[in-house]
C-alpha cells in the first residue's frame, strides 16, 4: 500500500512539473501575442507552437508511460466547502480560486462535461448515424478532393514565390535604344539634314532669306478697284520682317488694313 501511494506522489510530482512547464510557456505565448504583436513574426509563432506541441507529447508519455498508475480510477472527495476566503487555495492556485465552496466545486472537481453539452453530442451522434456508409464515403471523397486542390495551390503558390524570388527581374527595355532616343530629342543627334530645294537663302540655310520676302513684299501695290475711280483699297499696310540679328525665326505675320468702298466692286 505505501508502495502505490509513493508511486502516485511520484507520477503527480513529473505531472505536476510537465504542466508547470505547459503553463509557463503558454503564458509566455500569450503575452508575445498581447504586448509584442507588433515585433512578432511567423517563424517565432511556429517555434512557440512547436515547443507547446512538444510539451502536450511530453505530457501524453507521461500520462501514458507504465508506472502510472491509472488516475481515472482515484476518487477526490471534498472534505471541506467553505465560503470564506482560503488563503492557502489562494497560493496553491495563484489567485484563480479564492474560495472552495458549493459554487466552484461542481467546476473544478467535475468528471463529466455539462449536462447541455451532452446532450448536444448525443444529436451529433444521432445525426451521425443516419448517414449511409455510402454518403460519408462520398463526403469523405469530397472534403479530401477540395483539400487536396486546395494544398497543391499553396503548394504552386510557394514554388512560384520561391522561383521569382531566386531569379532576377526580366528586362523590358534596351538601354541602347532608350540613350539613342533621349540622345536625339535632346541634341538632336542622328537626325538627317535633309531639306527641301529652294527654300533656303542667304541667310540661315533652310530658312527664307530677308532678300526674297522683301522682293515678294515690294510686288505688292495699291490696286485701283474697276468701277470705283475715286475710291482705292489698300492691299497691305505694312509687312513684319524677322529682325536680321535673330536668325532662325519665322515673319510673325502679315498685318492688312482694309478699307471697305462705297460701291461694289463688281457691280454692274
């Protein structure tokens, strides 16, 4: 009898101590997610995750492991159920549990799950079974079709990421043609000197000289209109003519005033 009882201290103690490092680690997490969310990245996530794991396996072998013996066969019966407050309870439970009354018994000493949650498992149960062995076949073909396509997306998802992260970024100009065509709006380099015949004189070439736009502007002459002996109409009042120190620019323009006569010219 001594014998089984200090095999049951011993198996609490290494239970004990398997949940006090569950529990650390646990609150560890928790407060990595609460306060440091925004300095937490995803491999730190899956190396809290692993180590939780780890600990819940640890805890099965433990449990599991042969020299347990089996708890679900020892019975705790409270002895005492007070509602004051208990300050050893306090301590041993780290402030969870302040009092051991009739409130907070059937909670922390239950065996069984709550009488509501029960009876939702027997209908799940229930609706369970009536399903064919034909149609959970096919459920069961269906849900692991769709989980199927959906890791082999991930799956291409990661190998793409992976391929255009290893490989450079395809180029989709050609520096040469980009610096010949910048080369020659700016400088005009590589454009042709090529230019009508005629057009140019003595001035800037492929320019009108002076010379010929003042020959072309002494042609023109007051006209006498038929039919209208007294009255005249002036054909041009004055000619702009580009300055001859700034070459290169066109006659702004040919300025005309045009007196209107008492009769038609072409009346009859």
């Amino acid at each position: 009898m001594q014998r089984e009882e200090k095999q049951l201290e011993a198996s609490l103690d290494a239970l004990l101590n398997q949940v006090a490092d569950l529990k650390n680690s646990l609150g560890s997490f928790i407060y990595k997610l609460e306060n440091e969310y925004d300095r937490l990245t995803w491999p730190s996530v899956l190396d809290s995750f692993a180590l939780l794991s780890g600990q819940l396996n640890t805890l099965n072998k433990v449990l599991k492991h042969e020299k347990t013996p089996l708890f679900r066969n020892q019975v705790i019966i409270p002895l005492v159920l007070s509602p004051d407050r208990d300050e050893d309870l306090m301590r041993q439970t780290e402030g969870r549990v302040p009092v051991f009354s009739h409130e907070v018994v059937p909670d922390h000493l239950r065996t069984k799950p709550d009488p509501e949650v029960e009876e939702q498992e027997k209908q799940l149960t229930t609706d369970a079974a009536r399903i064919g062995a034909d149609a959970a076949q096919k459920q069961i073909q269906s849900l692991n079709k769709m989980c199927s396509n959906l890791l082999e997306k991930i799956s291409k998802e990661e190998r793409e990421s992976e391929s255009g992260g290893l490989r450079p970024n395809k180029q989709t100009f050609n520096p040469a043609d980009t610096n010949a065509l910048v080369a020659a709006v700016a400088f005009g380099k590589g454009l042709s000197n090529w230019r009508p015949s005629g057009s140019s004189g003595p001035g800037q070439p492929g320019q009108p000289g002076a010379g010929t736009i003042l020959a072309g502007a002494s042609g023109l002459q007051q006209v006498q209109m038929a039919g209208a002996p007294n009255q005249q109409q002036t054909m041009l009042s004055g000619v702009q003519m580009a300055q001859a120190g700034q070459p290169g620019k066109m006659p702004s323009g040919i300025k005309t005033n045009i007196k209107s006569a008492s009769m038609h010219p072409y009346q009859r």
